[in-house]
C-alpha cells in the first residue's frame, strides 16, 4: 500500500480521520499493530495493541474531540518509515477550543500497512 504511493497513502491516512471513518482508518493498519498516544502515565504515553485495541484507542479521538480535524499538513515516506505534520483542531464535549501542532510517526510493513503510530503533540498553556 504504502510503498507503491508514497506520502499520498498518508494523506489518504488523514482524510478517513478528517471523515472520522474509523472502519477507513483501520483499513491502513497491519494485524499486529500498535498505536501509542501523547498522553499517560508513561514515557511512551498510552499504548494499544492489536487491531481491537487500537481501534478503539482511536475511537477515542473522536469521543474527546467530535469535530476533530487536522490540517495544514505535510507527509514524509522512506524505508518503511513514515512521519505526518499536522495542526490539529477541534472541541471538547466541554466547549473548550483545541488547536494545537503535532506529528505521527509510523512504522510499516513490507506491505506499506501501519505497524506503529506514534503521535506527538505541542504542549500548550494557557
């Protein structure tokens, strides 16, 4: 997948997560994939393994943020590595406004599917 397009299937990456497509989202990861996330309890944030965990890892975007989007953003592809910039956007259940710069990192198989994300984001005070 990944290898044949190149940052394009990065770009198609983003735009099933900017139609919350979860079920599109999945399609790019490989069975034995993990995602690790910006906030935890651990120097690696909080992790999910497996398709199910991750699924429902990324669910939670959509539940934190309902009208999440990322835009402005640039992709990068080489040797089975991968790197998305983006300026994510969104609302909390609360109201509160969430605009803040971050970076996905990936790891992919021979395939080109997804065997690790790793999402960074700008820590911002207010």
């Amino acid at each position: 997948m990944a290898t044949a397009d190149g940052p394009e299937v990065l770009h198609r990456l983003l735009a099933a997560f900017n139609d919350h497509d979860l079920e599109r989202i999945m399609e790019f990861f490989a069975d034995g994939c993990v995602l690790e996330t910006p906030a935890g309890q651990h120097p690696w944030g909080t992790r999910f393994v497996g398709r199910d965990e991750v699924r429902a890892g990324l669910a939670q975007r959509f539940t934190g943020l309902p009208d999440v989007h990322y835009g402005d953003d640039e992709h990068w592809l080489t040797d089975g590595h991968g790197v998305s910039r983006w300026l994510l956007t969104g609302t909390t259940p609360a109201g509160d406004r969430v605009e803040v710069r971050g970076c996905d990192l990936f790891d992919l198989d021979a395939d080109g599917r997804i065997t690790r994300k790793d999402s960074y984001w700008k820590i911002v005070s207010t």
